[in-house]
C-alpha cells in the first residue's frame, strides 16, 4: 500500500444517482486504502469514517429527506449563474476545510462552469487531480441546456488545461477532453468499478430467493436493465426482439426509474407481453448485487459514446453476461464473445442474434459471465484498484505540480 495521503475530495452533486455511487465509492476506497479524504461538498454522499478511522459500508442514500439544495428546482439560466456564483461559496469551503486537513491534493469532479477546486489548488500549490466523466459543456449544448455558452467554454479549457492531472473515465474521453483544452500528457484514463465482495455467497443465495419470489416459467432467460430510463436507452427496441421466434423464453426485468418506464409498460401491454416485463423500481444499493446475480443476462441497449456504465462493471462482477452495443468506449471493457456479447448500436436484428445465442445455450451464458468476472478482477476494475491508480497518478506528478511554475 502507498503511504497515508491528506485528499481533500470537492463536488458539487446534489441528486442521488450514478455520479453519487462514484463519489461514494472512491471515497470509501480511499478510506479503507488508509487515505485520509476530507469531503467538501453542499450535499456530502460519503459515508462518515467510524470512529476507529475505517469507511463504513457505503449505503443508498434514497431514503433520506432531500435537503434544501436537493430540492431547488430554477429555470435553466437562472441554474447556470448560480453554478457561476458557486465557485465563491466553493472556495470559501475549500479553503476552510483545507486549514484542517492540509491536503496532500484536491481531487475535485468536473462540473459545468466549476473551477474553485482549481483557483484554492494554486493558493495552497498542491496538485489538483480532476476527474471528468463528461464533455460537461458540448454535453449541456447538445442536450439544448446551455445558457452562457462562452463562458462555460472558457472555464472548461482553463480548468482542464491548467490541472495537474485530468482523470477521464474512458479512452474516447480523454481524446475529446484533449480537444477541449487538456494536455494530452497529463490525460490519464480510470473507469468505473464495482466491490467484488458484495457479489458473494450471501448475494448469490439472496439471488436465489428472489428468482423464487419472481415466480418465472421454468425456461426463463431474465434479461436485466439497471438505470434510469430514458427514451434513448431504446428499451422498445427489446420488446421488439422479445417477440421473434426462438426468444419467448426472456423476460425484461428493470431496476430503476424514469420518463420511458410508463411508455414502455405501456407498450407492453398494448402487445400482450405485460407478464413478460417487470419493474423493481429502484432498487438500494445494499440490494442490487442479488438482483443483478439473479438475472441470466444483463442489458445495455443504448448508451453514450465516451460514458464508462456503472451497471457493466455491476454485471461484470455478478458474473452475468452482458449483451451491449458495439462501440468503442464498450470495447475498452468488453472482448465480443469473451467477457461479453456485442451488437451493432441501434440494430434489432444483431440484438435479437446475441440473444439468441444465450438464451439456447444456457452454459454459454454461464462461461461468458465467468468470463468477465475474471476479467473484473484481473483488470482491477474495481473500486479499490481506482483508488491505487488515483494515488499512482499523483504520485507521477513531478515535484513542481501545484506550486504554478508549469502554468
């Protein structure tokens, strides 16, 4: 293990969704590493250390009452200027918890238009690590979400150019934040991960029971969906398949929420496959691994070109077949009929191909997941293999990193 560091870990995340599980896992990471990590954050999503020092067990936060930043809801443009006017109430808190911690370095998330985490890094000269799992502003411009489109261009150049370490989470990534103003030879690429012991023996038997309690038909193939579900997840493209011959076996399990769930059940219905589809709603954290265990396959029918999912290192370690599209921030992680089945994006007929083989051939299947189980594990995609190469990188960093002479 590396010698004990002083982190001091800065986001502005206010919901409880997949960029909270990143922020929560690498920080329990860090912790059980021996890394003491100060979060500086509006809402916190880590888990308080105990007070022997160690991270407790990081817990779905759901059930919480909202707090007041989590509940603010403004029109988009009066958003942006808030985000712009946080980087004051961000220094501010930066500073304070930097004269009790004294960081080694600040490791803060990328955010549209954030760069405190930059300006108090200089005032200290210590590095900042910065972690980026989106082209914050191109993403907010395609998405129509943009107000002050200069100004948010600017700050991401700036911040990415001048920190000592830009933490992308896929190869595509890097190469676009390079585009946007990275360096390329500070650009380093740490994806997501998973804890491999929360996909034990205890998760395999609560499996187990679930598939009981599901009540499914003796041959049933259950194909699974983790997420919040939008209408480009293209999750009516696999009712279409379900319907072919040869595939009458699936039934479409959905673990989350969203705008496309109601559509979707509602297509069901209106075909006659409703007892074919269920929805789990959202499903905790602490439940999850069992659910994915319980599942004969899982399903990425859809995703963006640079993201590194959560739910396939969740598969991955539940050693349950993943079925995703064919492009190349998947392929960093998945070797077609290896670890994991590819599909041309978009394209049903290749769908309903990859399906067809898992569904007829139950221990191909079983030998693909296992597959990338190993692969989980040899690869160190886990969340404690992020927290080593987050504390490799700063390690690498040359002795004038934060003190502004490279700048």
């Amino acid at each position: 293990m590396s010698e004990p560091h002083r982190i001091l870990y800065h986001h502005r995340i206010r919901a409880d969704d997949g960029q909270a599980v990143h922020v929560r896992e690498l920080i329990t990471a860090l912790r059980a590493a021996g890394h003491a990590v100060e979060e500086c954050a509006l809402v916190p999503k880590a888990v308080a250390p105990s007070v022997h020092g160690a991270a407790n067990q990081p817990t779905h936060r759901s059930d919480h009452k909202p707090g007041f930043w989590q509940r603010l809801s403004l029109p988009r443009t009066a958003v942006e200027v808030l985000e712009v006017l946080y980087n004051h109430k961000g220094r501010s808190m930066l500073r304070a918890a930097a004269q009790k911690t004294k960081p080694d370095f600040i490791y803060e998330r990328h955010a549209l238009h954030l760069r405190a985490g930059l300006d108090v890094a200089r005032e200290l000269e210590v590095p900042l690590l910065l972690e980026v799992n989106s082209p914050m502003a191109l993403e907010m411009q395609q998405l129509g979400k943009l107000c002050l489109p200069r100004r948010a261009r600017r700050t991401e150049r700036e911040v990415l150019g001048k920190a000592d370490a830009v933490l992308a989470v896929t190869q595509v990534l890097a190469d676009m934040l390079v585009e946007a103003g990275a360096r390329r030879e500070r650009v380093h690429v740490i994806g997501n991960g998973a804890v491999c012991e929360r996909y034990g023996e205890e998760a395999r038997l609560a499996a187990k029971e679930l598939r009981r309690r599901w009540a499914l038909a003796e041959d049933a193939f259950v194909l699974g969906f983790v997420g919040y579900m939008r209408s480009w997840h293209r999750l009516d493209l696999v009712l279409d398949v379900m319907q072919r011959p040869g595939l009458q076996a699936l039934t479409l399990v959905l673990m989350g929420e969203g705008p496309a769930l109601e559509p979707l059940q509602e297509l069901a219905r209106a075909r006659g496959m409703q007892d074919r589809v269920r929805a789990l709603g959202v499903v905790s954290s602490e439940l999850l691994p069992a659910h994915v265990m319980a599942c004969d396959g899982a399903l990425i029918p859809a995703i963006n070109d640079y993201a590194s999912p959560l739910k396939l290192f969740d598969s991955l370690a539940a050693s349950v077949v993943t079925v995703a599209p064919d492009q190349p921030n998947l392929r960093e992680n998945i070797n077609d009929g290896e670890n994991g089945l590819l599909f041309a994006a978009g394209d049903a007929d290749g769908l309903a191909a990859q399906l067809h083989r898992v569904v007829a051939d139950r221990e191909l299947a079983q030998r693909i997941g296992a597959n990338g189980r190993r692969s989980l594990e040899r690869q160190r995609w886990t969340w404690a293999g992020n927290a080593e190469r987050v504390l490799e990188v700063f390690a690498s960093l040359p002795a004038s990193s934060g003190r502004g002479s490279s700048r």
